[in-house]
C-alpha cells in the first residue's frame, strides 16, 4: 500500500490483511472493524483476520504493546498476511518499529483512504488534491528509513564532513512537490471561484448535498435531477463535485444542486485541507441537504462526525434539511408514522424528511421543502425573478 499511483499495474491477485482496532474507551469504537473492513475491500484488499484490544493509552513504541504485537506476528504467519492495517493514525516512529517487529508492511486508516481517494479521483482537480494529501502525508513518515542511502561524506576527497543525508534529500524534494502542487491546486480553485461568481450573477440559488460515505448522496442526487452519476454501494463512490440545475416547479425556478465527496469518521485532516477546493461547494452554499443512511444503525454517529467536518470547513451555520436516506432498507418496526419532523441537531431543530433514493419514495415531499425554502429566502433577499428549466447549463468537473 505505499505506493498511491494509481496509474501502476497491479497484481490481479487481492493481497490480504489482518485488522487491527485498539479501544481507548471512545464510544464510537467499531469492535467488529466493520468500516476498517469495507474500507479495505474497497482499496482491493481481502481480509484475512480481525484484532481489537483494549488499552488505557498507545504504547509509544508499538501502539499495541509488544505482547500484542507478537500476537499479531502469530497470526499474520498463520494466514499467509501481506499486510496489516491499523484503524487509528500510527505515529511515523510506531509505523516503523511495527514494520519491524512484524516483518511485514504497516499501515493505518489515513494511508488507506488516501489510497482509495487515489483510485477513484478522476478529475484533474481530484487528482491534484489526492496528490496534496499524499505528499503532505509521507513528509511526515520520513523517520530515518532510508538512512542506508545516506552520503556519509562529501566533496572531493571525502573532505569537508558528511554530506547531503538522504532523508534531507527526501524531505526537500517532497516539500518542493508540495510547493508546486499547491500552486497547481491555487489555480484550480480560481477558476471554481470564477464559476461561482457567474451562478452568484445568475441568481442562483445553491444546495449542497453533504454526509456520510455511503448514505446514498449520489443516487438522491441522480434521481433529483435525472443524472446519471457514478453511485455505487461502496465507501467514497463519489469524489468529484458534481453540478447539475433542478427545477422545483412550485418555485417556479431552476436551482444548483452539488453532489459533493463523501465523509467518513476521523477523516485525515490532511484530506480536510487538500480537498478545501471541493468542500467550498458546500461553504457556499445556501441549503445543505445532509443525507443520511436510516438504516445503519450508527447513523447517530455518523451525523456527528459530518458536523465535526463541517465545523472544521466552516459551513455548519448554513441552513440545513436532513434527508433520511434508504428508508425501503429500514427495519419495519422501526419505520416513523410521520415522514417529515423536525430533529434536534446541535440545539437547533431541523426539518427532517425521510426518503428512498431507490423507490422514489418520499421525493415530491422533498422538492416541495425544498421549494418552499427557495421562496422563502428569496422573499427575504428580494424577488428575484422566476427561472425557467433551461435558464442554466448543468456543469460538472471532469
């Protein structure tokens, strides 16, 4: 899994992993490493076991203690193991004496969801905020692992002292490719504020859809407006931001809908930073749509932590609708008699729908929310005019 490239060839067998999770005492804890798992299948990988433990706090060493490290050891031996995949962020230092404790490459939860960001971006914006994710990322993983490559004298002669170390070669040139794909990333999100500023002339009005990775943002937003975006059962089947026009007829106007990248628990915050350009679709925003996955049973969790990205990213003052997605998969017993109420999120109550993206179900209740909001803060702003379905050319980042 170092290496993020999505363009090298790769092997058409799927290397398999041990999980390993340490409970700390949190209470959104996956015991099961269900996440870890999906996450895992999702970058290609076959699962060839499971580890949780519980510790007061990580071992400065190796994260699990050297007792459960040698355990680990067994049994990546026992199961023929490539790898082993940790669900907490590990240190650089941990990484590396892991890795050697282990005989085997280590990894955690940030590398893999940089890896599947890698796999799946696809547009020219995508790839360049993987890539600001992924340098940012190993900068911080040069911990004398290559201190075998270092010059250890310099000059003619072998005079002068050592020379240039090779893990100061390394960190200059990722620092220099940072520096360049920053600047590349600068540009792109000029020409996404250029685009705003012609919706903003237009009138627009903008909804952002946002949530949880797998929620079903993209197959509500492909039923909303007849798109026929990538939606898939998978973690982060979406990265691009999308942008179509939805008429709502009762408002007698056209709208922006973004379909926008997905979100996840302790989502890296390198990840948060490089994808800004992206996220600002839903910081600009006039309506947040925050799709959520009604039944997986965690979904309490799961809208904490998208309100945590959206505080980090600015935007959780906008105005939201909270749209309960999957409502056909639902257990019966646990289906609402009433489809539309208000839901207490973080002490403001918030109007909440529940919806099948897959049957339609619920769909003309929601445009009609959705058009009663448009009117509403149109007629505090101004009238603005009426749009026709044509007044706007659909625009999607490719």
């Amino acid at each position: 899994m170092t290496d993020l490239n999505p363009s090298e060839p790769t092997s058409t067998a799927s290397p398999s992993v041990i999980l390993v999770g340490v409970d700390f005492g949190v209470p959104h804890f996956d015991g099961e490493l269900e996440e870890l798992g999906l996450l895992a299948q999702t970058a290609g990988y076959t699962v060839a076991d499971r580890v949780s433990c519980k510790r007061r706090a990580p071992d400065p060493a190796l994260f699990v203690g050297s007792g459960k490290a040698d355990e680990i050891k067994l049994l990546a031996q026992s199961t023929g193991a490539s790898e082993v995949l940790f669900d907490q962020a590990l240190s650089p230092a941990q990484q590396r004496n892991l890795e050697r404790h282990l005989g085997l490459p280590v990894n955690d939860r940030t590398l893999l969801i940089l890896e599947i960001f890698a796999q799946r971006a696809r547009s020219h914006e995508g790839k360049l905020q993987v890539e600001l994710a992924r340098l940012q990322y190993l900068s911080t993983r040069l911990v004398r692992r290559w201190s075998h490559l270092e010059r250890q004298s310099g000059g003619i002669g072998m005079r002068g002292g050592p020379g240039e170390k090779q893990i100061e070669l390394d960190r200059r040139l990722i620092s220099d490719a940072i520096k360049r794909t920053k600047e590349r990333l600068g540009k792109v999100k000029k020409q996404r504020a250029t685009q705003r500023r012609q919706r903003e002339r237009r009138d627009a009005f903008n909804i952002s859809l946002v949530g949880y990775t797998n929620a079903g943002k993209s197959s509500l937003f492909n039923g909303l407006v007849k798109a026929r975006t990538y939606a898939a059962d998978q973690l982060f089947a979406t990265l691009d931001t999308t942008t179509r026009q939805l008429y709502l007829g009762e408002a007698g106007r056209s709208v922006s809908l973004s379909d926008t990248v997905g979100f996840i628990r302790d989502l890296p915050h390198g990840l948060v930073d490089a994808f800004a350009a992206t996220l600002q679709e839903a910081v600009d925003a006039d309506l947040l749509l925050h799709v959520v996955d009604a039944s997986n049973p965690a979904h309490p969790e799961q809208i904490a932590s998208v309100m945590g990205v959206l505080k980090d990213i600015g935007a959780d003052q906008i105005p939201q609708i909270l749209v309960f997605n999957k409502l056909d998969a639902m257990d019966p017993a646990t289906v609402p008699a009433l489809l539309v109420d208000l839901m207490e999120l973080d002490g403001q109550s918030v109007p909440r729908i529940y919806v099948s993206a897959r049957s339609g179900q619920g769909f003309p209740e929601l445009r009609g929310m959705l058009a009663e909001r448009v009117m509403s803060q149109v007629g505090e702003a101004g009238d603005m005019g009426p749009y026709d379905q044509g007044s706007f050319e659909g625009i999607e980042n490719t």
